[in-house]
C-alpha cells in the first residue's frame, strides 16, 4: 500500500516502537508519568514557551485553546477554511458556547486585516465580546508570511485579543521558511503542535503557552474527558518525533513538489507546481473522474483521497519512487480511460 491520503497515516518506525516499550511511566493526571512531564519541558523550553500540555489530538489541543482563552458568550475571529472551525465538528460552540466568527481566507492563507477590523464587535450590550483571534499555519499545504503573523499580532494586541496559532503543520512551515523555530512562535499567546502528522508519532498533540493558560487547559482537558493515565507510552513516540523528524520534513517537501510537477505534465489534471511550498499537492481532473481515478489506484494500492480537488499528502512513509509510481498508475488510468 502506498497512502497519500494525508500524512497522518504514518507507521511508528522501530526505534519508536522500541521506546514506547521502554518508556518510564505514571500515572499523568496525579501528574506523575515522568515521559510525559519531560516531553512537555522539552517541548516549551525548545519552542520558548512556559508550559505545555500533552493531549490526545490536535482537535482536542485546539478546543482546549480557545476554551481556555474564551469565555461562554464571547466570540473569536479565524478563516473560513480553518481546521478548528471547519473541521473540528463545531466544538468551540458546542461545548464552549464560543461564537464563531469565520472571516474569508485570502489566496495566501492569511486573513485580510481588513476583514478582521470590520469583524471587531464594539463594546456594546448587542453583541459578543470578540476575545480571541486564531491563524493557521501551514494551511493548506502554504505557510503563512512571517511579515503577516507580525501584523496581525500587532492588530491583536492592539484590539486586546488573545492570538493563538493552530500549528498542527507548524514545523513544515520552520522548515520551509527556515525561520528559527521560536522566532516563529513567539508572536502567539498559544499554539498547538501535531505530532501524529508529518512528525511521525502516532497518537498526541501538544499546547502552548503561559502558566496560567496551561493550568486552566488542564482542567478543561479533565473535563472533557481526556486526561490520561499511563500516557507515557504514547509521549515516548511524540518526544522521538520531535527530536528525530522535524529536518526530514524538507524530503516530504521535495517530494510534493516532483509530484506536482510530473501531474502538470499529465494533460487531463491540473495541477500548479508553483502553489506547492510544503507537503501538500492538489490536483483538479480536467474531465470530472476524480471517483474513478482513486478507484483505479486503490485497485492497485494506492490511496489518494478523491475530493475535488484531489488531494496528495507526502510523508516519512512516500519515498520518491513511491511518487513516480502514482504518477506512472495515473498516467496509465488516463491511456485506459
Ligand atoms: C489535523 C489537523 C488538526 C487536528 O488534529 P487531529 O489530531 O486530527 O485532531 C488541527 N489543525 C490542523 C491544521 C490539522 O491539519
């Protein structure tokens, strides 16, 4: 099987695995697993952060954010295509009665300044207090203008708003940009690290930010369920992760781009090779098809995920050959076609 669906399908490699057996554990809610309490120092003093938690899932390190910066009542302000409002089943509002207030992503990914001025709620009985505002990078495979991340924490500031970061793909951004890791984070009050994608770990996420953010994270984690016990087993692999696969992230990125450049020469799709930065490729069927192009592949083991566009994933476990044996299996859906 190759898998290009997203790189969230990763294998723990052996060493991982190896760890994981061996990690030292606790139990982590009584705040005694010593794996999980060194992955989360390691992780803030790397990133310049005081405090991080280790959580169950980028979903879940999200929603803690906003419901630890948030209140019942009040608003936060994100683009229309982000992860923690499109695709994270409404939590915020479900079980933080947070209103959503989505703003339209411009090409680039960022959120017109603009478009956040006039989406600013006065301090007027009417309305919700507008209280926190939330970017995303990279998102959708592009990584966001640090010169843009600058601006718009000095807008936040300014409007008093906290600033959070999904940074789910944050370290293909670091690494694409080359931008020093802390300089990239620093502009956020908090930020969220997946470590079950592109990292290569297989379970968790991590959340940033000050002391006191991470404490009241941490009672909300409680209360939604997802404090854990032995969680060390599963930080073992995060802490490999980090350590070990966060350079590599530039192979991933290198494949994408051949990939995109050798779908651009097939003439039934269209795909840009200059639109790819990171690890992510999309690809529009000229004719329709994409249904019976993922299909044929998965005929021949090969999972692409069949959206319109299609959307190709790179990752620790696609190697180069890997991408020219999708491009060969297209290419020869299309002479059977
Ligand atoms: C995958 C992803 C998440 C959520 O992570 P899960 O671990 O799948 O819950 C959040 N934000 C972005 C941008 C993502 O790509």
């Amino acid at each position: 099987m190759i898998d290009f669906r997203s790189d969230t399908v990763t294998q723990p490699c052996n060493t991982m695995r190896q760890l994981m057996a061996d990690a030292p554990v606790g139990d982590d809610v009584y705040g005694d697993d010593p794996t999980v309490n060194a992955l989360e120092q390691y992780a803030a003093e790397r990133m310049g952060k005081a405090s991080a938690l280790y959580c169950s899932s980028g979903t879940q390190a999200n929603l803690l954010g906003i419901m630890a910066h948030c209140g019942r009542g009040d608003e936060y302000l994100y683009g229309q295509q982000a992860h923690n409002y499109k695709y994270e089943a409404g939590g915020a509002a479900v079980l933080g009665s947070i209103q959503p207030q989505p703003l339209a992503n411009a090409a680039d990914g960022s959120i017109p300044l603009e478009l956040l001025k006039g989406a600013l709620k006065p301090d007027d009985f009417h309305f919700a207090m507008t209280r926190m505002l939330s970017l995303e990078n990279t998102i959708g495979g592009k990584v966001l203008p640090q010169s843009y991340v600058l601006e718009a924490a000095t807008f936040a500031k300014a409007h008093q708003l906290k600033f959070h970061l999904d940074g789910a793909r944050i370290f293909n951004a670091i690494v694409k940009s080359g931008i020093d890791e802390r300089e990239a984070v620093a502009p956020f009050d908090s930020f969220t690290i997946c470590l079950s994608k592109g990292l290569g770990a297989p379970i968790g996420s991590l959340l940033l930010g000050d002391e006191a953010f991470i404490q009241r994270a941490k009672r909300l984690r409680k209360m939604l369920g997802g404090g854990m016990r032995q969680a060390g087993i599963i930080a073992a692999a995060g802490r490999y992760a980090l350590e070990n696969n966060v350079a590599r992230l530039a192979d991933d990125h290198n494949n994408a781009l051949l990939l995109a450049e050798l779908l651009s020469q097939i003439d039934e799709l269209e795909s840009d090779p200059s639109q790819v930065q990171t690890n992510i490729v999309y690809a529009r069927c000229r004719m329709g098809k994409a249904k019976q192009l993922s299909a044929a592949l998965a005929e021949q083991g090969i999972l692409v995920s069949a959206g319109e566009p299609i959307r190709f994933v790179t990752h620790l476990n696609v190697d180069e050959q890997a991408v020219r044996t999708l491009v060969n299996a297209i290419k020869q859906f299309y002479r059977e076609a």
